[in-house]
C-alpha cells in the first residue's frame, strides 16, 4: 500500500467509531447483518469525500482490503465468503419489538 493509502487506513482506522455510524447511516448495517465488499468500498469513498478527500477507485479498493483485514482481526467483521462478511457489532442491535400498549 502506498503512504497516502496507508495515511487514509490509519485515519480510518482511529476514526472507526465515527466511521462505522457513518456506513450505518448510509447502509442497511445492523449486527449479524451481511454487509458485502462493495457497498464498505463505496462507503470507504464516500466518507473520504465528505472529508475532502479524494481517492482513486484503485486506491479505495486497496484501503478497503487494509481496512476489512482490521476489522475481521477486531472481530467486527466475520468473514462468510469473498465478497462479504457478518457484522459482529453489537452496539447495532435493533430494538426487540414490543407492544407499545403493555
């Protein structure tokens, strides 16, 4: 990976909370959801453009690859085949839904 890569990782990574609430906000990631490669790469873009940074598509996909990695060696991501994982993030549990009138 190259150093302005390597920068946008390491920015990714430290800014993880933020970053994960962002693809949250933007994608249906909720925990024990699948989330596939190609929406994290887009999500990856999208973030970076929001903060002014503009990255290549090949580029993107290099950060993605770093940063799934990452993820996967956190436990937050479990990997179920080449093109997507598992999100193991329980912070993102929806609401057991309940009678509003008990």
């Amino acid at each position: 990976m190259d150093k302005s890569a390597s920068k946008y990782f390491v920015q990714l990574k430290n800014d993880q909370t933020i970053f994960l609430n962002f693809l949250r906000a933007k994608y249906p990631l909720f925990h024990n959801s699948n989330f596939f490669f190609r929406d994290f790469h887009y999500g990856i873009k999208r973030y970076l453009e929001k903060k002014g940074i503009f990255v290549s598509y090949a580029k993107s996909e290099n950060i993605v690859k770093e940063l799934s990695m990452y993820f996967e060696s956190q436990g937050i991501f479990i990997r179920t085949n080449d093109l997507g994982w598992k999100i193991n993030y329980p912070e993102f549990s929806t609401q057991v839904p309940g009678d509003p009138f008990k």
